[in-house]
C-alpha cells in the first residue's frame, strides 16, 4: 500500500529500529512454565492413544527380553565356573565330603564359597548345557532388537503424523489471526516458530518417548531382577535413584531458562536477516553494510551464549549420572565379590547382577541426560502455543447476510476507529460512493488514507459506526463473501513462484483461457509476454525476478480485471510502470469501473484528475470533497497539496 503499517498506526508495531537497520528490540520470553507446556504437548498425542498402546506393549516384550538376557548369561558363567572347579576336584567324590574335609583342614573360606556351588567333581564344563543356555541368550537378544525396531517404526509414524496435525493446526491458525497480529511481530520470528520450533518438537519427540518408555521399563524390569538375586546389592544401586532425581532437577533447573532464550533468539535472528534480506537494495544503497554486520554479530553473539550455556549446563547431566553409576559398579563388585566368597551367590550371579548395575543406571543416566531434549522441545512448544493461543479475529455469523447483485454500492455511516485506545485516528466519519464512481482518497502521510480502505476490507473492525455494501452491513457478511466482491491492486507488487497464466488467474481460478487472455490483452500484459521465451508459460520466482516491476504491477492489475469486482481499490496501483503504460492502463481501468465503484488512493495528483469525487484527508477526517476542478477553486487543504507538487517545482525551475 501507499502508506506504511506504521504510518496509520504507529503504535500498534514493538519498536525495531528502523527498517533494516533497525534493532530487535523485542519484549523479553516469559518464563518457560515447563509442565504445562509438557502436558498440553503430550496431549497432541491423544489421536495416537491406540498406536501408543501397541509401542508400549512392543516396549515391554523388548525389554523383558533385554532383562532377561543377562541372566542367562550369568547361567552360563556359572556351568563353566562350576565346570572348571569340578574337573579340579577328585573323581567318585562328592560336594559335601570336598567341603567337610576342607572345613575340617581349616579351610572355611573355600569351603564356604563351594557351598554356594553346583559341584559334580571330576566332571568338567557341560559344554551341551552351556550351548542351550547361549542360544536361548541370543535368541533374547535377537527378539528383543527386532521389538525395539518395530517399536521405533510405529514410533516414528505416531510422532510424523502428530507434527502433521500440529503444522495444519498453525495453518489454519494463521488463516484465522488478524492483520494487527503480523504487524506486531517480525516475520522472521513467526516463520521461526513455523519451521525451527517445529522441527526442534519433532525431534524432540522422537527422541524422547521412545527413550522414556524403554528407560522407565528397564530400570523396572532391572530391579525385579536385582531383587531377586540379592535384596542387599538391590538396595546399594538403589541408592542412586534419589542422587539421580535431585542433581537432575538442579540442573534442569538453571538450563530451563536457558533453552528459552536459545529459541527466543534463534527467531530474533532469523527475523534480522529476513528484515535484511527484503531491504538488500537499501542497505547497499545507504553503505549500511557495516552496521548490519555489527547487528547481526551481536545477536548470533547473544544466541551463542545462551545456546552454548543450555548445551552445557544440561550436557553436566549425563556425566554426573555415569559417575554416580561408577561408585555405584565399585560398591556392588566389593559387595558382590564378598557374598561369592561367602557362599551367598555364584559368580554369574554377581556378573549378571553387575550387568544389571550397568543396565539400571544406563537409563537413569539417559533420563537425566534427555532433560535438555525435553527442555528444548518444550520450549520450542511453548512458542508454538502462544501462536496458537493468540487472539482470532471474530467469527463470522453463522445466518450472514448477502446482498443482491454486484452492484458496489458502499456507505460509511459515523464510521469511528483507532488502533490503540489513547490515539484517534478516524472519528465520526460519513461518506456515500455510488456504483460506477471513482472516488479519489488523498491527503498527506498519516491521514488515515490506507486505514479506510482496510476498514472496507473488515481488516480491522471499526469501533463504531456502519459500513454498508449494497444495502447490507459489511460486518453481516462473511468476509470471504465481502472480499470476493472486491479487487485491490496494492502498490507493493506480490507475485507466487508459477506461470505468469497461474499468476493471473489467481484472481478467479474458474476462468476460462479465453477470460484470463483477454485481461491481459486489456492490461497490456499481452504486449511483453510474448517477448518472454515461454509466453504464458514463463514460470515466475516469488520475488518476479525476471519481469521488470513496471510488468509486476501489469500482471496486478490483470489479475484485479480478471477478478471482476464490484468495488476496486487501487492503491497507488501504477506508480512502478512508465508514463506512457501508465496512460493505457489509465485507459483500461476507465473500462474496468464501468458500473463498479472504484476507489484510488494516490499521492500524484495527476492521476486523479478525473475521478467523480475526491476526498482529501487529515488526521482521519474528510476535511473536503469535491471534484479537481471545485476543490482547486476552494483554496482549501486540496489546493495547498497541489501546490506543493506543482508550483514549487515549477518556482524551483524559475
């Protein structure tokens, strides 16, 4: 549009510095509340309830038979143990008699370990038994890796289609949300939440459930086991569980607010280039690069630091689990080498029980140690939820009402409307266009010009007042019914990556080859596109960046004709083409508003000339009307305008 968001309202946008030079200076993230976050993320898995049932019953075969591999391990150590002590023993003797005569000898520490033994002396390894005991050991780790496997495909599915959902749910957000919204965010920031944020809740997900169920039912299976081969070594590696829960939550603790402004500023950044990026040209233009690189230094700076730190403090979490579950392995290999020599346990009963150690804080440690993937995912959440969360723009009523015809008939009663509630911009403002009339808008930079026209587009909702289209109250009507019977061609050109045909027929997708040719022939289009080496075909990049923005603009005003309106705004709609296309398209639109009501906004006085009303504005108020020639008669605010543009160049020449 002619006139800058900020032009109209100017406190409506967070200050930033001015273009793109400007600084970030984006209000600080609010605290991470991390469980409620957590929750209501874990809840977009409710849809999946039934695949999660079926990963949590692949979960637990998996780990079972996980579980149970060590202990026929230790099976297996003992029929070799127990084999290579027998062969050492006198044949035709038995186990008892070997330990009464070593009791008797005063040898009571062997003896006591032997009778924690299963002894056949003279009889050496079972090499059959031992063969059965490591096959049915593989076997459980065969089955157990192919549960993990499948558990990790139907994993991935529930997390893809979770995000699936999630990335629709923003969509429709999006499309739901008002334009004061986008005007108070950067773009960078919002495509940040978008694109990162989501990706990071992603791989969070996929990452963590999966680990959380496998890590919880281990170190529940492992404790079962433990217990059952000694309640007195089960209860040294239990004391880690407390250790383990208090040095997490502390570090968790100082890195929460960390992850949070990881992300905060990740956004910031990307919202610095994009500004950068879009006002390439001006930054070379002004020899500006200098100050962008120290902008954009210092805040890749301040995103280092907070990344680094959250990396760091949360990445303390698994090194301090690993040594806890070091002192933990010592004490049961002391404990456990004292009960074997007691007679208490066999030997592969403290190796599979040392196993278990191994596998009891493995978990712990990969718990503690996903609390910074948690952190990070959460707070990538709670970004996308307070997207999700924001304000929508009101419904449209369900029994709406629709006028008859397309005539374009449009009245504005007492119309009042202000951006914040301490600054007016519009009071009390009155007008009738009639079908077929152009209507001019005028006035200085500020006076509400761009305002009125998204007031008609219900951009914004008025405070008071009415604004009638053909009879009917605009805030009655559906606004996609209201916007379907009006056209606008902004001043900003916007294109979409596609054929310069798709280009054209966005205006109305149902028209025919014929209608889409024809509003280019009437634009001019026609006369450059077959120039072009594809024709019609010429595919487009979003930027337009091989057509000049003189054809830009055409190819917007062709897709305004296409769209046959019956009210069309133009907003400083042919300020990028030359003067003399400027003259056909003049010509073409005279055409085009036959029978439609036609508002122009316009800073070059030249082009509204002939226009049925003009409407010359300040501060939000119509402070005259009339045509060019009375209004320059009246020597009023229309005549100082056109002086200004006129007569002082003219007296600068003189």
């Amino acid at each position: 549009m002619s006139e800058s968001s900020t032009t109209d309202k100017p406190a409506a946008r967070p200050p930033r510095g001015g273009g793109p030079f400007g600084g970030m200076n984006l209000p600080a993230e609010k605290a991470l509340n991390f469980t409620a976050s957590g929750k209501r993320l874990v809840g977009k898995l409710r849809p999946e309830r039934l695949w999660l049932a079926l990963v949590f019953g692949l979960a637990v075969i998996s780990v079972t038979f996980a579980v149970l591999g060590p202990r026929l391990l230790g099976e297996g150590t003992n029929l070799i143990f127990s084999g290579i002590v027998s062969k050492a023993l006198p044949t035709g003797t038995t186990q008892a008699a070997v330990i009464d005569q070593l009791r008797a000898s005063g040898d009571t520490a062997r003896a006591d370990m032997l009778s924690g033994m299963t002894l056949t002396p003279g009889l050496g390894i079972d090499f059959a038994m031992l063969s059965t005991v490591l096959f049915w050991a593989l076997a459980l780790y065969v089955l157990s890796s192919v549960f993990s496997w499948l558990q990790a495909f139907v994993l991935n599915g529930i997390v893809q289609r979770t995000v699936y959902r999630l990335r629709e749910e923003i969509e429709a957000k999006i499309n739901r949300l008002p334009l004061s919204y986008f005007d108070k965010r950067p773009r960078g920031d919002l495509l940040s939440r978008v694109t990162n944020d989501v990706d990071n809740i992603s791989q969070s997900l996929q990452q963590s459930l999966s680990q959380v169920v496998t890590s919880l039912l281990t170190v529940i299976g492992v404790i079962v086991m433990m217990f059952l081969l000694s309640p007195l070594l089960a209860l040294i590696a239990l004391v880690t569980v407390p250790l383990t829960l208090v040095i997490t939550a502390l570090i968790a603790k100082r890195s929460q607010k960390l992850f949070v402004g990881q992300w905060r500023n990740t956004g910031e950044l990307n919202g610095q280039i994009e500004e950068t990026f879009t006002g390439h040209a001006l930054v070379k233009v002004f020899g500006r690069q200098k100050e962008v690189e120290e902008r954009f230094t210092a805040k890749n700076e301040e995103l280092y630091e907070a990344s680094f730190g959250a990396q760091f403090i949360s990445g303390l979490i698994m090194p301090a689990m690993t040594f806890i579950g070091n002192l933990v392995y010592v004490a049961i290999a002391v404990a456990g080498g004292l009960q074997v020599a007691s007679g208490a346990m066999q030997l592969g009963d403290v190796q599979a029980f040392i196993q278990y150690s191994r596998q009891f804080t493995q978990p712990l440690a990969q718990l503690g140690s996903m609390a910074n993937l948690l952190q990070s995912g959460v707070a990538s959440a709670e970004r996308v939820f307070d997207l999700l969360d924001a304000e929508e723009q009101s419904e449209d009523l369900q029994e709406a009402e629709t006028p008859e015809g397309m005539h374009g008939r449009l009245v504005f009663e007492d119309v009042s409307f202000r951006y914040t509630p301490d600054r007016p911009l519009i009071a009390d403002l009155s007008l009738v266009a009639e079908p077929g009339q152009t209507i001019a808008i005028v006035g200085p930079t500020g006076a509400g010009k761009t305002t009125l026209v998204n007031l008609m587009m219900r951009f914004y909702e008025i405070d008071s007042g009415r604004i009638l289209l053909d009879g009917v109250d605009v805030a009655q009507m559906t606004r996609r019914d209201l916007r379907s019977r009006m056209g606008m061609v902004l001043q900003d050109t916007w294109l979409f990556g596609g054929t310069i045909r798709d280009n054209i027929a966005y205006g109305r997708p149902e028209s025919t080859e014929e209608e889409i040719l024809d509003a280019a022939k009437a634009t001019y289009v026609d006369r450059f596109v077959h120039s072009l080496p594809d024709g019609y075909d010429t595919v487009l990049d979003d930027e337009g960046g091989n057509v000049s923005a003189g054809e830009m603009q055409l190819l917007t005003i062709a897709r305004a004709f296409l769209a046959k309106p019956s009210v069309l705004i133009l907003d400083e709609a042919t300020s990028s083409v030359d003067t003399r296309t400027e003259v056909l398209v003049q010509k073409a639109m005279s055409a085009l508003r036959a029978e439609r009501t036609s508002f122009v906004i316009a800073h070059r006085l030249s082009t509204i000339r002939d226009a049925d009303l003009i409407l010359v504005m300040e501060s939000g108020r119509i402070v005259e009307q009339g045509s060019h020639a009375d209004l320059l008669a009246a020597g009023g605010a229309y005549h100082a305008l056109y002086e200004a543009q006129f007569a002082a160049p003219i007296a600068d020449e003189v």
